[in-house]
C-alpha cells in the first residue's frame, strides 16, 4: 500500500506536465467551449483517499444488511409489521386461552346444577335462517370514510360491526343490515378479513354507494348534527349509520354529507327522554341496538335507558304525550312515501 501511494505522488509533476501541454496545444479562441479549469494539484490526502475509495465496494452492492432486507422499508415500518405480527400470534393464543376458560365455567356450572346457556347455541344460530318477512325497515352503515381514521379506530369500527350482526343475528325480529361503502383493499375490508367466514355473515356487503343501492326517498341519515328528531320508525324507510370512529375529530361530517346529498336526516331522541350528563356520542352498534328494540315494539325512554351505559348518568326525563295530529317526521316526506317507494322499487 505504501509503495503505490508512493508512486502515485511521484507521478503528480507527469500529471502537471501533460495538463501544461494540453493548455499549450489549446487554441485560444473566445468561442472556444473548453474553458480552463483552476490549477489543483492533487494532494497527498486526496490521492489516498481516491486510491481508498477505489477499494472500497460501492454502496448499491451493500444490499445484504441486516436492518434493510428489501430496501424499501424503514426501521419503523419494519418495527410495526413485527409488532403486528406478534399481536396476531397473542390472540390466537388469547382466544384458546378463553375457550378453555369458558369450558371450565361450563363444567363448573353444570356441576352446580346452575343453567349453562340463557340463549341459543351458536350450532342453533347457524341452522337457523333468519327471515325478514316482518322487517318494516332496514339498516345500512356507511363505511366510506376509510381516509379519515387511523387504523386503531378502524379495527374498533370493525369490532362494533362485528356486535350489530351479533344482535341482530340473535334478535326475535332482525332487520336487513347492509354494509356499504367498503374501499376494496381498503382498512375496513383488510380488518373484517381478520374474521373467519365473515362473508358467510347474514349481511349484506357492498363497495358501492349507499345512494346507489337505495333511492334517496327512502333513505334518513342518522346524524347527532340534525335538527330533525326520530320520532318515530318509518315503515320502508333505510336509516343509514355513519360508520365513522374518530373521537369527535371530524365533528358535524356526517351531517354535511347528507345535506350535500340533499337527503333527509334525524337524530334520536336523546334530550326528549333523558337528563345526560356527559357527551351523547354513542357507538354504531348502540344505534343500531336502539333502532332495533324499538323496531321491536319498545318504547323510546326504556330503550334508551337500557342501551345507552350506566357511566354516562343518565335519567328520564318526564316526556309529554304527543297526540297524532302533532307526530311530526325527521323532515320533509312521511312514512306512506317511504312506503310506496319501497314497493315500487321491489
């Protein structure tokens, strides 16, 4: 090493002379393009550090580290597939783990001689084919709004979505569910694929718009937002839920949707039955709970006192009877036009 460095400063004057007689030899004409550079004689430094970087294997061949396997991802997004793949290995385990807990509680009860089961068997849920013949309504949940939430709130949308096709699986009078909106290869379809046989749901999934399947006659918002209070169920209407997890970051969205679709919106009667103390954000299956009971034939205040959680303070409130002539709807139409829509369109 030290003999070719040595050699290489030897020959610097050769280097100088042949760039001398270059310049000699150029003609010195104005239009000329070559335009004389600067004397820099290279010094010893810059002569070991060429002949080093000569040596030195260049650094798009370096593609076997360990902290880059591909290339294209980066430490913390490395970091966060790891993690993900361990939380998908710790529920496995979790969910055996509170099958065997529940077999235990199983037998313990039976040794007991205390009632196992309250309702029925999942065996009994599946044989059994839910039938809409009394559905007077039906229940949609717009899952749009991929682009507005993390992937925390979504797995936490997934799982509320998960609870409604359980209540509504289980309910003496279920109602036809839909679930529209869902971005292919979207957050909400990568969570709900986390599911086993979720497409075996009795629900019916959709990527298009909620306007798209059903005619906007027959659709009302369900909007905290809305001036306009659900007095009551409207026979062949679609109450559209806002599948939307965000902490009240995106305030009032729902509500600006369905006035920029000119469609009519309500909100339940939160204020009209109860004394609240804390915020009336509810979740999407609490809506959906509500609406179902009292499509069942419950009233307002007992549904909402045993929906809505004890942690919220709530109490009724004394409601006046409202006479027929003053039923008002959440806006513009009635239940006779939702209604004929809905034969008309099958």
């Amino acid at each position: 090493m030290e003999e070719s460095l040595s050699n290489t400063v030897r020959d610097v004057p050769a280097i100088q002379q042949d760039t001398t007689t270059m310049e000699t030899d150029c003609p010195k004409d104005e239009q000329c393009p070559i335009v004389p550079e600067a004397d820099k004689t290279p010094t010893v430094p810059e002569v070991a550090q060429s002949q080093s970087a000569l040596e030195a294997p260049p650094e798009a061949d370096r593609s076997d580290e360990p902290d880059k396997p591909n290339g294209t991802l980066s430490k913390r997004q490395r970091k966060k597939l790891l993690k993900l793949e361990n939380w998908e290995q710790r529920k496995k385990e979790k969910r055996l783990k509170e099958k065997e807990k529940m077999k235990a509680k199983r037998l313990e009860a039976i040794q007991q001689g205390l009632p196992v089961r309250t309702g029925p068997s999942r065996k009994e849920l599946k044989r059994r084919k839910v039938s809409y013949a009394e559905a007077t309504i039906e229940v949609a949940v717009d899952l749009s709004f991929d682009q507005l939430m993390i992937d925390k709130d979504v797995a936490k949308c997934v799982k509320q979505l998960l609870r409604m096709y359980t209540l509504n699986r289980r309910s003496v009078r279920p109602v036809p569910l839909h679930f529209v909106g869902i971005e292919p290869g979207g957050a909400v379809e990568r969570h709900l694929a986390r599911n086993d046989g979720y497409r075996h749901w009795d629900v019916r999934f959709s990527s298009e718009h909620f306007l798209q399947l059903f005619k906007p006659s027959r659709v009302v918002y369900l909007t905290s937002e809305s001036e306009h209070v659900l007095e009551r169920l409207e026979e062949g209407c679609v109450y559209v839920i806002g599948g939307l997890v965000d902490h009240n970051q995106h305030k009032g969205h729902c509500y600006q949707l369905a006035q920029q679709h000119g469609i009519r919106h309500a909100r339940l009667p939160l204020a009209e039955h109860l004394v609240i103390k804390t915020r009336s954000i509810l979740t999407i299956n609490q809506v959906f709970e509500i609406l179902l009971n009292v499509h069942m034939g419950k009233e307002w205040q007992q549904t909402l006192l045993e929906v809505l959680p004890a942690r919220k303070g709530v109490t009724p409130k004394t409601v006046p009877v409202a006479t027929e002539d003053g039923a008002k709807a959440p806006e513009s139409g009635n239940a006779e036009d939702c209604q004929a829509t809905a034969e008309q369109s099958g």
